[in-house]
C-alpha cells in the first residue's frame, strides 16, 4: 500500500508527506485552495515540539524565518500598559509565519509530491484494494490510502465519519485576522487589549511596516442572513474606542483576512478503514492547544507507524491512535477555557486576568508558568521508526 493522496496543503498535510516521501511512498496532496496561502498568523513550537523540527531537517529553515518576537504588553480598557507577557511564554521556543512554515513544508516536498491545488475531494468509496475517490474538478483515482490534513472543518471527515455537527463543540468566541499598517510602530512586539466580552490582537510583522491583527468577540450565533464579515466586524467593534478606527479602516482593505469560530472537535477514533485523520480533522482543539507542533508530531507518528508496518493500514492506524491519543487529549483539556481567558466577559474578569498575568509573569511563579504552557507538548515523546532513504526503508538498528 504504496500509493497515498492527502487532503490539506497547510501545514498537517506537506508534514506527512514530507515523512511518507522520505519512507518510499508515493504521495499526492490535493488543496482546494488556488494556491499555497501566505501570511497568516504566527504558529510556534515548545518542549518537545521541537524534536520533530530537528528530525526534519528543518530546524534551521525555521529559525531563518521565526518572527523574533519579544515581549507581549497586556493594557487595560484605557489602553495602558499593566503586564507584560515574556515571549517565551506566547511565542514559544521558535515561533514562525503560518505561510512561512508552509512554504517550508512545500519546497521540501514537492519534488517527490504530486500537488494539485483549486480541487478537493467529493467522495470516498472503500473497495477491497483501495479507496476511489471522486473529485470537483479533476477525474475519478483510486488510492491505496486516504488522509484527511485538512483542518478543523475537514472535508475527508465529513465523508467518511459524518457531518461537523456531531463531533464540534462551539465556546460561543468567534475570532478573525488581517495584515495592517504598523501604524503604531511596534518592533518585535505585540498588543493584548481587551473590553468585556470583545479582544484585540496587535502584533507586528517581518520589517516592520505591517502589523497581525486578531480579533475577538463573544457572540452565541452570527447572523447567518449576513455573509459580510466585515460588516459583523464593524458592528461588534465600533463602539471599542482605543486603536479601533484606524484597524477597521485597515479592515476594509485587507485582502488576506480569514474568520471563524473558536470551537473543539472530539472524535471516539482518528480511523476508519482506509481513511485516517491528523491534526485538526481529527482533534481541533484551539489556542493553548499545541495545535501546529503536535499536528506534525502526529504526521511524523503516522508516516512511521505505516513505514513500520509496511504500508498494512490494519497494523499502522492501531498504533497510530494509540501513540497519539494521550496528546490530542491533553491539548483539547488544555485549550477548553482559551476563549474565557482570551475574551474576558466582564470588567471584573479582565482585571482578574491582569492580576493573573502579573502573578504568573512575578520571577517566583514564571518557571511554573512556562511549565504550564509546556505540558501538553511534553506528553507525546517521538520515538524512532525505520530508517528512511533515499531509495525506501532500511531498518534501524
């Protein structure tokens, strides 16, 4: 079972092909997207996230293009600074460009990848030697094994295990990010601003001109008659005050912005048959959950698990569920209150959380403050699989 199509361009998907390449198999990665998305907002690693980065070979590549961040300064509804948040704590030990990583990931994969992009995957049917797979545009292909990297509103689960609405679990935050003018001339650093129940997000980027936004607000259900996110966006943070006005005139020209739901998704099993999840599709469990380091992680566990087993998905997929079951789990529980803590809902609670800040940030509580922020990405320790080369496996002694 040589031959493997991936649905998901991100950062999940070029991950394990990357692995899958280097073990002897053949992979395709299909993306509904026209093209590789630059930008983005920043993803970082910590504890032992970072082994997976060393066994890649890319660790170096990543460090040439992290962000540098320093410090986070965290400001009160008057917009003073009350606390500052170290980088280690929110950007981890490397911290990188969403794009960035990706571009990474597809330079060093596409030249054993087949990558088709601006398609996706309409049907999965199981038959006794494969999965035949039906797409929106390109013609009907059976493979040995499908692999479903395509986030947390994964098209791959939807058909082989059911629609969203069974496994999602909505917090009622709801989030959105841009590029911006660096309009207030941040260096390596970054903004918390928060009013009751609505959050801003203000970091700059590489050189200094632009700045990530990310934007906040705690809503039970958006209007489903309104399709305009920006026209929500203005309504929920008109009245803020602070830098508001010049962000949402940046709003209305971005051309990269992205929005969506802070929710978590919890399944009983990664596999099914043929078809396997990794990251997100399989256990989306938002900020705080160790979400881009632990998905290739888990890329890294399934390409070993399957080269281990010779390709026998009835062998691999056990093994894989079972080596990353604990992890998944610890990220979900560490994320579950990430909107509370991330949009307070009361002035009461935003103070609170400043005093949290200060408290954690004190040099007698910061050591167990950055344990804390480690502790799911330390649950899963990488162990070593079959050897890859160049021409397929050869054993590890």
């Amino acid at each position: 079972m040589r031959n493997i199509l991936i649905s998901g361009a991100s950062i999940a998907g070029p991950a394990l092909a990357l692995w899958l390449n280097r073990y002897g198999f053949t992979t395709t990665v299909v993306e509904k997207a026209p093209a590789l998305r630059d930008g983005g907002q920043a993803v970082d690693f910590r504890g032992n996230q970072l082994d997976v980065l060393r066994r890649s070979g890319l660790l170096d590549e990543v460090r040439r293009h992290q962000t540098n961040m320093g410090p986070q300064a965290v400001l009160d509804e008057r917009g003073r600074q009350v606390a500052s948040i170290p980088a280690e704590f929110m950007s981890g030990e490397v911290e990188i460009l969403r794009g960035d990583l990706s571009r990474i990931l597809f330079d060093a994969t596409k030249d054993r990848t087949e990558y088709v992009f601006g398609d996706r995957i309409t049907s999965l049917t199981e038959v006794a030697d494969g999965v035949e797979v039906r797409f929106a545009h390109g013609g009907p292909r059976k493979f040995d094994l499908v692999i479903g990297a395509d986030g947390l509103h994964s098209g791959v689960r939807a058909l082989a295990f059911g629609p969203e609405s069974r496994f999602r679990t909505d917090t009622g935050v709801h989030f959105a990010g841009f590029t911006a003018p660096n309009h207030l001339g941040l260096d390596r650093s970054g903004l918390l601003y928060n009013v009751p129940g609505r959050g801003v997000m203000l970091q700059s980027k590489h050189g200094g001109a632009q700045a990530n936004v990310g934007l906040w607000f705690r809503a039970e259900r958006l209007p489903a008659a309104r399709r305009d996110v920006r026209e929500i966006l203005h309504e929920q943070f008109r009245d803020v005050g602070w830098e508001m006005p010049a962000l949402l005139a940046a709003l209305d020209e971005a051309d990269d912005l992205f929005a969506d739901s802070l929710c978590q998704v919890h399944l009983d099993h990664y596999t099914r048959g043929r078809i396997a999840l990794v990251g997100d599709a399989a256990w989306g469990a938002g900020p705080g959950g160790g979400g881009t380091g632990l998905a290739m992680m888990t890329a890294y566990v399934l390409a070993g698990e399957l080269a281990a087993a010779e390709g026998d998905h009835r062998i691999a997929f056990p093994a894989y569920e079972r080596e990353v079951r604990g992890a998944a789990e610890a990220g979900l529980k560490q994320a579950r209150g990430a909107g509370g803590f991330l949009v307070p809902a009361t002035s009461a609670a935003i103070r609170r959380r400043i005093l949290t800040y200060r408290l954690l940030c004190a040099r007698p509580l910061f050591r167990l403050f950055l344990k804390l922020a480690v502790k799911a990405a330390n649950v899963l320790t990488l162990k070593d699989y079959p050897a890859a080369t160049s021409g397929g496996l050869r054993t590890r002694r």
